[in-house]
C-alpha cells in the first residue's frame, strides 16, 4: 500500500472524552471514528487489524474443532420471553417493533437464538457433541459508553455454544476451549491471565475470565505468585491469613464504655490493638428475583472488606443495596456499634470469623462495644466466603502470597449447563430414548475489544506499539525527501522487494514533511520503519524499531534480509 493512494487520516488532537490512551490513539491514528455515543466505523487500518484477529480466532478455533455459523444480528423478542430472560435484561437489551408490530431486539448475546438453531435439528445423543460458533456485530445499550472500544454500545464478539449428553463430556469441552482460548491469546501477542470469575447474568455453574492486563483495566484479578491460581476479586479466595501478633487480652466478655468511637481506625487506636481482632458489621437491604426484601448484617474482620458480589451470591439474592442510618435506626440498629448479639436480622459471617474468639464488636448500644467475644455459639449462622482478598493473602491452593493487578476483560467462558435448553425446551433422545435437555456451555471473545486492550497494554507517550501478530502493516517505508531522485528510487525498489518478499509494508510516498512521516509512523504504530534519507549516500539505511525506539543503520544490500527475518519473528 501507497501512503499517497490510502485512506489514512491522521489527527493531531484526540477527542474531547477520550480518558484512555487506546481511546485517544485509535481515533488520533485513523483506526476508527465516532459516529455516535458508544458506536464506531472502523475505517481502512482498524479494519486490517479487526481482520487479523479476526483470522487468528477463526483458524484456533476451526483446528479446534468448532464449526462457524452466522446467526441473525436482530433477535426475535419471543425466543428470549422463552428463555426468561427478556424482562429480567433491564434497559440494555434495545427493543424495537416492525411494521406489523412484531417485537425484536438487538441481539447482546446468542444463547436463545443458538438454542433455537440446534433445537429440533439435534435429536440423539449419537449427534453429539458439536460446538457452533459465529463472528459478528453484538449490541447492548449501554448506560455510559466511554472508553471507546471498550465499552461501546455496538461491538464485534465471537461467542461460541457447544451441546452435550453430559456433564462430563461439556467440562471436558469447556477445557479444550481453555487451552484454544489460551494458544489465541498468546498468538495475539498478548500478556493475559486466565482467572475463575462469577457466572453473573448470564448463568451456569462455573466460568473463566480471559484478562489482559493492563493498568488501565476496570477490573482486579488476584494471581499466586508461586502456582498457576488466579480469580477475578469477585471470586477470588484466601486461606486464613495468619493472626498479627500480639493477640489481646480481655478478663471476660463484658460491655466496655467507648463514647463517640465507632470507626474500626478508631476501635483500633482505643484498644491499642490490631484490626484483625475487631469485628466489622456491613448492613446491606438483600432484593431477591422473587421481590422480596430482607435486612442482612455481614460481618468481617476489621482489617476485611465485603467483596458485594461474594456477598449476594452467597445468600442467593438479586442485589445488594446500601442502608442509610436512618433506616437502620428504623430497623433498631445504632449506627457504628453494629453486633451480632441479640439480632432479629440474618447474620452472615465471613469465613475466617468461624469460630473466632477474643474480638471487640458493637454492643447495640450507643458508645458501647463488647470485648472478648466469642463466635463459637453462633453455630446455626452462616460463616461463607465474603470477604475481598488483599495484596499479599495466602493463596488457597498453595499458601504462596497473592497478587493484585487490573486487567481487562477479552473473553469469557461458562459452564451454562441446561439453564437455556430446559426453558426453551431444546431436548434430544438418551440412550435409553429419554427425552434430556442438552447440556451446554458458552464461550465469548471482544474482538473489537482486543484492538484496543492491545493499545491499553502496547503504547507509549506518542502512539500505538502494536504486537506484530496483528499490526495493519509490518514495515513503514519513509521516504525522507520525495525530491531527491535517489531516495525515492530506492525507497520504491525497497518497496517492491519486500511485496514480493511477502511483507506486509506501507510506502510513505507522500511529499510532507519527515517529522509528519515520523511522527505518523509513531502514532499509527507500525512495528518497523525504514527511513530512507541521507545517510543513503552512504550506502545505509535506518530501521527503527517502534518499541522503545531503538534506530540501527543497515546497508542497503542487507535491509531487505534484515526486514525479513524481523518480520519472521512473530508472536
């Protein structure tokens, strides 16, 4: 590709809402363009890179065995009516009607619309497995769109659906997806953790985030520093962390006068003892899917924070939502000096709390709190996993100290089971010719998501650093000056040595200025350059290498085995 013949449009300011660096250097580098809140056009280069992912999904995806489909990007609003799901999806499914008045919906996700496509065409156990995929537009509209690619209202996503006669046989699918998951992501040339994450909305029994990490990620994920564990916060655990020396001592479980201390810094400071001995109590009001409202008192260490995802799932509920001091006055709580003792409210212990002695808590009682509690006759209460893990706990499978990083989200994979197929009614005869519904499991990829997770791990202060698997071209040729006869010869015959090398190379015969070629080459981020300029009198070239900017000269009878044998060094 000619620089001069292209529809590359560089821009020197990035636009007014862009936060993140892959936001500001996508648009700046004329890899995409806002058309509206939350919706792009991916113009020439971003649809090369698009494109390239695309492939490399695909060809992990077909060798492993999964056969592609193109379902309908509009959904019929009954399917999802049979599924349960279209009343429960809130403002983010976009509904609209025909003509006729018929009901459909801009489609999120497939699962209903996959289920419909196998359900009457797979009738025996003899014609499973399979596993569907496709690779298309998605829509889900989104309260604030920001970030661009990010969290975009419109996206491009593979997502994938496989059946099965058992349970055995959709773990070992759900694994096999693992490990191809695991060989796309490294042939992207991405630096990613595969981490145990919560089912959310979309159901099942057991999932698996795929995060890129990058400092910018919205989400936390907690890895071992000695074993291959890793979780998203939501899920991640502990073991007990190790009481901090030295432990208290109380004469007797006694009420103790504490006026107008109730924040845990303070209780800490007033008992000149370590927070891991004070209980902290977190009221949250519980909604359920059935309606119903319930006051919950979680308890924790006061060195702990409530991990609210943990939470919620841990007493089955729909959503947590905070309580405000009057209502817990309403409730007959004194705010600040919460305890367990004397409730009529659910109690809820974080697990490391089971069995806890010689702890200070809340006396229910304004300016009062207890000392030397015991929580060994709370035998009847719940003691779950609430808690959210900090840096340095114990890991849970081999003690190892955790870490925390941020990370951001590329794929997902589910353990659905028959939470589609029984609602829906998609069935298939046994062995015993037994009507069973199929058992499924779900596997999704942001293609357009990676674009730009690959800029929030891959850029510096001037640009793009793109991994080599999917940069729209390898090679930026720069011409310094199109005047000079010689320079320009050479950059052309350069030019066609490496097409025909089968180098992916961009010619930047514009006749601009070298600084607007360097500074586009920066922004855009090619992996090479080859800088065609005075040093040709010489017999030499510059290549520059994007990452960290290192420049080399090379001779010109080299350059072209040099630039190949770079390029043959892909991720």
């Amino acid at each position: 590709m000619r620089f001069s013949q292209s529809f590359i449009h560089t821009l020197k300011e990035p636009p007014k809402d862009a936060i993140l660096p892959s936001h500001r250097y996508l648009v700046r580098g004329g890899f995409i363009q806002q058309v509206a809140s939350g919706i792009y056009n991916f113009l020439p280069l971003g649809k090369i890179v698009l494109e390239k992912i695309r492939a490399i999904v695909k060809e992990e995806l077909d060798r492993a065995g999964a056969i592609e489909v193109q379902l309908g990007f509009v959904t019929p609003c009954e399917l999802w009516e049979e599924s349960g799901r279209l009343a429960k999806y809130g403002k983010e499914l976009l509904r609209f009607q025909d003509r006729k008045e018929n009901c459909f919906l801009l489609g999120p996700t497939h699962e209903e619309m996959m289920v419909h496509l196998v359900r009457g065409r797979i009738k025996s156990y003899k014609q499973l497995p399979i596993n569907l995929y496709q690779i298309g537009l998605k829509f889900r509209d989104e309260v604030r769109p920001r970030f661009g690619l990010l969290r975009a209202r419109e996206f491009v996503m593979k997502d994938g659906y496989s059946f099965h006669a058992s349970w055995e046989d959709m773990e070992r699918e759900y694994h096999h997806m693992e490990e191809t998951y695991r060989r796309i992501f490294t042939r992207l040339g991405l630096e990613f953790r595969a981490v145990d994450a919560d089912v959310g909305a979309i159901g099942g029994s057991a999932s698996k985030e795929f995060m890129v990490l990058a400092q910018s990620g919205e989400d936390t994920i907690a890895s071992c520093t000695q074993c291959d564990y890793g979780a998203n916060v939501e899920r991640a655990s502990r073991q007990n962390p190790t009481p901090p020396e030295p432990a208290p001592e109380f004469s007797g479980f006694t009420p103790f006068h504490t006026p107008g201390v109730s924040s845990i810094p303070e209780l800490a400071d007033f008992f000149k003892v370590d927070p891991h001995y004070i209980l902290k109590g977190v009221a949250k009001r519980a909604i359920f899917e059935d309606g119903r409202m319930e006051l919950v008192l979680f308890f924790l260490r006061g060195d702990d924070e409530l991990q609210e995802v943990k939470a919620k799932n841990a007493i089955g509920a729909q959503e947590l939502v905070d309580v405000n001091s009057q209502e817990l006055e309403e409730a007959g709580l004194v705010p600040g000096f919460i305890g367990p003792y004397d409730q009529t409210c659910s109690l809820v212990f974080d697990r490391s709390l089971f069995q806890a002695k010689g702890l200070i808590c809340g006396a229910n009682q304004k300016d009062y709190h207890l000392i030397d509690a015991d929580l060994g006759r709370f035998e009847e209460a719940l003691f779950l996993d609430i808690a959210q893990v900090r840096q340095g706990d114990p890991c849970p499978r081999c003690g190892a100290p955790l870490q925390l990083s941020r990370g951001i989200e590329v794929g997902h994979i589910f353990q659905l089971g028959t939470r589609y197929s029984e609602a829906m009614g998609a069935t298939f005869l046994d062995e015993a010719g037994k009507a069973r519904p199929f058992i499924m499991g779900t596997y999704g990829i942001g293609v357009s998501r990676i674009m730009a997770a690959a800029i929030e791990q891959n850029h510096d202060e001037r640009g793009c650093i793109w991994p080599k698997a999917i940069a729209p071209y390898m090679v930026d040729i720069i011409v310094s000056n199109m005047k000079d006869e010689a320079q320009r010869a050479f950059g052309q015959k350069l030019y066609q040595e490496l097409l025909e090398a089968g180098i992916e190379v961009i010619f930047d015969d514009r006749p601009d200025r070298f600084g607007t070629k360097i500074k586009d080459f920066e922004l855009i981020g090619f992996p090479y350059a080859i800088v065609v300029g005075k040093g040709l009198r010489e017999n030499q070239v510059e290549v520059i290498e994007r990452q960290g900017l290192t420049k080399r000269p090379v001779r010109v009878e080299d350059v072209k085995d040099y630039i190949v044998e770079l390029a043959g060094k892909r991720v």
